[in-house]
C-alpha cells in the first residue's frame, strides 16, 4: 500500500484528525461551561412520566433545549480537544479536560438524555415523542451550524461523529439537515463519512409514535421526508462524484488508485445507510423510489480476480466494482426490507420478485464468502461479526412477507408465505457458509478444518440462473428494475 493510500484511509477511519487541525485560533478560549438551569429543566422534561412536555411549556423548553446544546457545540469547537491528542503530555492533576470520547466525553455525557425510541430499559414511546424531537432539533441545529460554518476541518469532522451519535433519537429534524449536507457535493469527504454513518442511525431508529410498525421516525406523516434522505443517500451510491470531489471530469472511471480506495470506504457506508431503510419502496420527492433494487446491483456486481476495480459481473455503471464486504452490506439490507411500501399508518404490499432478490443475496453470499473459502485465515475482513449479522439478517427476513406479522412478535409470522427459495437458502445457508466463518480453535483462531462450502453455494447459484420460469425484474412491470444487466460499452 502506497504512502498516500494509507494517509487517504487514516484521513476517514482513524486517530489521524490531526491531519485537518490546521491553525491554532488567535487567542486562547475560555473553558465552556454548563448552563446548569438549562440542564436541570431538561432533566425534568426527560422524566415526565405521562404525557409529555406541555403545550404551554414548549416554547420556554426550545430555548432551555438551544442553551443545553450549545454546550456540547463549544466543546466539540473548543481547540484543546483536537490539540490535546498531539500533545505527547499528561495535564496537570486538577485540569479540566474536554473529550468527544471516553467516560468523560460528551458522548457518554449525551447518553444520559439521548435515548432510542423502543429499545432499552427506557421504555420511550409516545410520552416522550416531543422531548425526543425538541431536544434533537436543538442539537440538530447547533451541530448543522458547526459543519457548515466552522474554520476548522477537524471540528466539522467532530461536530459529524457528534450528530451521528445524536441521530440515534430519531428526531426528525435530521432528516431536513442530512438530506441537504448529503446532497450537497461540496461537502467535505470525511464530513460525509460520518453523515451517513447519521443516516443509518436515524433510519435505524424507530418512532415513538407508532413502535408497532416498522416506519421510520415521521414516516407516517410525512412520508416524503424520508424518501428525500434515502433519494440522496441512493445518489451517492450510483454517483461517486458525490462522495470525492475532484474527479477528473467528474467520472469514478478516470479516478486514481486512491481515490478509488475512498470511494470504496465512503460508498459501503452508503450502502449500510441505504441498508437501514425498512421496506422494499419509499415514497420520493417525486414518485416511488426502490432502494433494494440499488442494493441488489451492489450485490450483483463483482470485479474481475486481476483487476478488483473493474465489472467483471453485474451493473458496469457500479464502479468501482463492489467487493466482499459491500456485498455482505447489500445482503443485510436486502434482507431488511419487506416487500410492502408505508402508506401513512398502513402498510401496502407491493408486487415483488422475491425470487429475484433470494438470486441477489445468493450471487453476493458469492462474492463474500469466497475469500475466507479460499482462506481459511484470511483476516481482510471480520468474517466472524459478518457471518452472525447476515444469518440473522436472513433470519429476520422470512417473516417480512406475512403482511399480518407483528414485530412485537418476531418468532409468529405464516410460515407457509415464506418464497420457497428463500427457505431452502435459509436451512442451508448457515451450515454451509456462516457458522463455518464463526467457529475457532482452542487459541481462538480460525478453525481450518470448519469448512465454508463455497461450491454448494454457487452450484445453488447456478441452478437459479438456469431455471426456465427464472424473472429478471424486481417489480414486475417496471422495467428499469431489471437484473439482467447489459455489458458495459467498449
């Protein structure tokens, strides 16, 4: 690996945000401090037990909201948390010290008050829908304002992992701020990393209204808001010139090597963004959008064995070509998303080529699982962690299409409605290729003799593609959602 590619994966994943510190601010700042009347009312607005913030109280709780959230903005903008990692000494016994991370950073501050709708010993539902929301706009905003506006690099990096991490509340007033920084193509790169790792928490999220369906927060009522987030999060996936700037001509296909390695990095966060939507149709901005089958031309692509960047198979438009662990974030999200389409507090069923979708995730179980089969050591990827995420995601998958399943349920669901291709990947699957990857040795290394069966695998694969009955469209009558791919233009 070159010198510049390293510096280009350390610039996104890594301790290496020293690299966007830049200059020092002219004059020594001020330690920031908590408004300690701010944050006792919004302790008291947190534990309401029934009902919620009153009406006639909500507009004295958005400024006390502003003042609690400006706290955390000043520390995230305050030099000495992105100096102090460069200074190869410890602070004086006594100092204050600020922090993102670490039992005394604000994240672990803010998890005091940022909770996830329907998850947890916190029981938040309905009671707590408006402290959830308010609390989140306020941090929204203040956290907007700092990626947008700030001289420092470093600190509009930091303000992202911030609001990913904020994003986990499913207020919507993300999605407005998320869809327009997303969009926006002169977004930093390293900025947009962390915005979708954003996106993928806040459609992650479930609504404190409705937590007996699958609709992502505000989705009931405003369904169009959700779709223009998964609208821009879907364009960066199929355009790379929205997640790199600079591009010769705006074209991935006159990329360099590194910037085809960012690409890489930035994109398969997209995808596992794109992976959190929860049904197989959204509606857009302007008109349905069909997030799986983006998906599935992530899984059906793969690159040639001499050059990993080229199509050798699938969608030529998908370039640089998925790899392994794009293909196993394609699986998961495929498997995430039920064949129906939300129409406000209902759920419609839509026309789906299941068959289609179990030949994606079997074409892209493929590509990811035949470097461990090769490999029994092979450490390019953590087989183990993806090998439980993608048994449970197809799991999970079978009883998305009884249209009655109740998710408050998850083990009854009608078995009989389950595509038969879909339950015979489901009994053999996990046997042959998954629980293999998740067995190791007395040392806790891979287990050589724990074999993954990558030639059932492809003879499955085989025996799908040669069935005469075999249908290349997703959603039958739509034409643009074809899974035979034409070859790329020489």
């Amino acid at each position: 690996m070159t010198l510049a590619r390293s510096t280009a994966w350390t610039l996104l994943v890594g301790a290496g945000f020293a690299l966007f510190a830049g200059s020092a601010r002219a004059q020594p700042m001020a330690l920031p401090t908590k408004d300690s009347a701010a944050v006792g009312k919004v302790v008291e607005y947190r534990d309401i037990p029934r009902g919620g913030i009153p009406k006639e109280e909500l507009k004295a709780a958005k400024e006390n909201f502003a003042k609690f959230a400006k706290y955390y903005a000043d520390v995230v903008a305050h030099p000495s948390v992105y100096k102090a990692p460069q200074e190869f000494k410890l602070p004086a016994p006594g100092t204050r010290v600020l922090s993102i991370d670490g039992p005394e950073g604000i994240l672990q501050d803010l998890d005091r008050f940022v909770w996830e709708p329907g998850t947890g010993t916190r029981k938040v539902g309905p009671d707590q829908a408006v402290y959830a929301r308010e609390l989140g706009a306020a941090l929204d905003a203040t956290f907007k304002k700092l990626i947008e506006t700030d001289p420092e690099p470093i600190v509009r990096v930091n303000a992202a992992r911030v609001l990913a991490y904020i994003c986990k509340g499913g207020s919507t007033a993300h999605y407005a701020t998320l869809t327009e920084l997303i969009s926006n193509a002169n977004t930093r790169t390293e900025v947009k990393y962390y915005l979708f790792h954003a996106a993928a928490n806040l459609l992650a999220a479930s609504d404190p209204n409705w937590l007996k369906t699958r609709n992502h927060p505000g989705q009931t009522d405003d369904p169009k808001m959700v779709g223009a987030l998964v609208k821009a999060i879907d364009d960066c996936i199929t355009n790379p010139a929205l997640l790199v700037a600079g591009l010769p001509d705006n074209k991935a296909d006159n990329a360099t090597l590194d910037q085809l390695a960012v690409i890489r990095l930035v994109r398969r966060q997209a995808i596992k963004a794109l992976a959190q939507v929860r049904y197989v149709v959204v509606t857009g901005p302007n008109g349905p959008l069909y997030p799986v089958y983006t998906l599935t031309r992530v899984a059906l692509t793969r690159g040639s064995l001499r050059d990993p960047d080229v199509v050798a198979f699938g969608d030529p438009k998908m370039f640089p070509a998925p790899g392994p662990a794009d293909a196993a974030e394609a699986v998961i999200g495929i498997c995430n998303m039920a064949p129906a389409e939300a129409k406000g507090d209902r759920v419609v069923a839509v026309k789906y080529n299941a068959d289609a979708a179990v030949e994606a995730v079997t074409f892209a179980l493929v590509t990811f699982a035949r470097p461990r089969a090769e490999d029994a050591f092979d450490r390019k990827l953590p087989w183990r962690s993806y090998s439980l995420r993608i048994a449970e995601a197809i799991r999970n998958w079978r009883p998305l299409f009884d249209p009655d399943f109740d998710i408050t349920l998850p083990n009854k669901f009608a078995a009989a409605l389950v595509p038969v291709p879909l339950e015979e990947l489901f009994k053999e699957v996990i046997p042959k290729i998954l629980a293999p990857m998740d067995k190791v040795d007395g040392l806790g290394k891979p287990d050589a003799a724990s074999r993954v069966d990558i030639e059932w695998l492809e003879t499955r694969l085989t025996g799908i593609r040669n069935n005469p009955k075999r249908s290349t469209t997703m959603f039958p009558g739509n034409a643009q959602t074809t899974i035979d791919f034409a070859p790329a233009k020489k």
